[in-house]
C-alpha cells in the first residue's frame, strides 16, 4: 500500500507518543502501536504487528542509553532470552497461519482472520493488565517486594540476582516465562514489556524503578529477535518503520526524563488507565467488526 506525506507525519506522530511510553513507562509501547495503526489509520494487521516489532529497537535504545545501564543489569535478561527467540518463531508462525486463512464470514460479514485474531488476544491481555495495575497502586513499593511468587516455585537449578532482589529464582521458571512472553511478541508484534513489568513487579517483587531497568533491557532484546523473524515472513514496511523511529527515538527521551519524576504509585495508576482505556477502543472495535 502507498502512503503520502501527510500518512507519514501522522505515522511519525504516533510513533513519537509509543516511544514517550516507552521511556516512560519501560514497556515496548506496541499495545498502543498496533491498535493505533490497525484501527485509526487502517494499515492491515500483519503490516501494523511487524511495524510495531522493528519500530521497538529505536527508543529501547533510545531509553536504554538515558539509563546508562550496566553490566550487572544484563544477568536476568541474558538468562531469559533463549525462551523469548523459541516464542518470537511460535508466536509469528500462528500470525502466518491466520494470515493464509485471509477471511472468513461472521453473521454475513466478511471478517479478516488475522485482525480478529489479534483484537482478541489484545482486548483479553488489556483490560487483565489494566485490572492488574490498578489494584497494585493500593500498595507501596515496599509492600509489593513483599510478594513472593519467586520463593513458591523453587525447581532448580537456582540463581541470584542481586541487582534486582535478595533470594534465588528457578532457572526452569524464567526459560517458560520468556517461552510465553515471546510468543506473545511473536503473536501481536509487542516487545512484551506490558507484560513483563506487572511479572517483575508484582510476581518477583521488585521495585518499580529497578523493574523498568530491567524490563527495558529485555524488550530491547525480544524487540531484536521479533525484527528478524518478521522481516523473514514479509511483515515489516520500511516506510512505516522509519516514520515510527523517526518520532519514536525523541519520544523515548522526554518519558525516561519524565520517569525519573514519578514515583512509582503514579506510573502504576497511569499505566492501568492506559491499559483500560486501549482495551476499550479494541473492545468497540471488536463489536462493529462482528456486529451484523
């Protein structure tokens, strides 16, 4: 599909606001990206999840380097990353199966496959994750390092991380839940970072700062792995990428400044409004689209 100047700018928009969340935040920012894309501006599904997959390495690096991060900060990411790349393939592999489906018809209608299929998973994972955070900010920081879902599965072998919290976390735990936080990349062309940060902080316990440290080191990785796997299977425009990169690198920039203003309640309850209110927009997508 052709675009003109004006798409182009509105692309650029779009991405400048994605990567202010991601900066922001510490997630990927393509919940917001693929919708966006998908719904607002039309551009079809495999388009906008293989746009959004590439469109991540810009302000994840853009962020990753405001942060100045250190070595000590790669240890939890590196022993994930194997589970993310064997997620990425499964995740894009169902994304090209319900490509070659093309349409079916839904009380008359005729209704894209692979649209459906991402809407779902989309309005599911949002409005979980919108509930999630928000009840999180009846807590402090402090009380939510008090959640142990890291000492109730203790299969070994263990590791520590320091960096992150006190204690050991199974290593077979970590490989599966990058094995799902990949597919999900794979599948909706998110880095997983909407995803991971609600695991780091509620599930492990840590901080919300220290979590989006972490959480942006791993979708700078994910992001990588779902680039290639997307090139590979014909899903990424160039001319959309760089319109994204183009406003997404400054926006990364303004929200990882922004981020260090805000305590960690407040990012909490934006990112849950946030969430709510994407899963909303989805939601009404999805009931014109099977309206009949």
């Amino acid at each position: 599909m052709g675009f003109g100047l004006i798409d182009f700018i509105t692309i650029s928009l779009a991405g400048g606001l994605i990567g202010f969340l991601a900066g922001m935040f510490g997630v990927g920012g393509g919940f917001l990206l693929v919708p966006i894309l998908n719904i607002v501006l039309g551009i079809p599904m495999e388009l906008a999840v293989g746009a959004s997959a590439c469109q991540v390495l810009g302000p994840a690096t853009t962020s990753l380097l405001a942060r100045k991060i250190k070595v000590r900060n790669l240890s939890f990411p590196l022993v994930i990353t194997g589970g993310l790349l064997l997620g990425v393939i499964a995740g894009t592999s169902i994304l090209e199966h319900a490509k070659e489906l093309a349409a079916i018809s839904i009380n008359g209608k005729t209704i894209i496959v692979a649209d459906l299929v991402v809407l779902i998973f989309y309005f599911l994972m949002l409005l979980g994750l919108g509930v999630l955070s928000l009840r999180s900010t009846h807590h402090s920081d402090a009380e939510l390092t008090g959640a142990v879902f890291k000492d109730r599965f203790q299969l070994p072998p263990l590791a520590r991380f320091p960096e992150l919290f006190d204690g050991k976390l199974s290593i077979p735990l970590i490989a599966w839940f990058g094995l799902g936080l990949g597919f999900v990349s794979g599948l909706l062309g998110i880095s997983g970072g909407i995803l991971l940060l609600p695991t780091l902080i509620l599930g492990l316990g840590i901080t919300t700062h220290r979590a989006i440290t972490c959480s942006l080191v791993i979708v700078w990785i994910v992001a990588f792995q779902s680039t290639i796997a997307h090139a590979w299977h014909g899903n990424i425009s160039i001319i959309i990428v760089i319109a994204l990169l183009l406003g997404g690198t400054v926006g990364a920039r303004l929200g990882s400044d922004l981020n260090a203003r805000l305590k960690g309640l407040q990012l909490r309850k934006q990112l849950g409004w946030l969430l709510l209110s994407v899963a909303l927009m989805i939601g009404t997508r999805l009931v014109f689209l099977l309206a009949g």
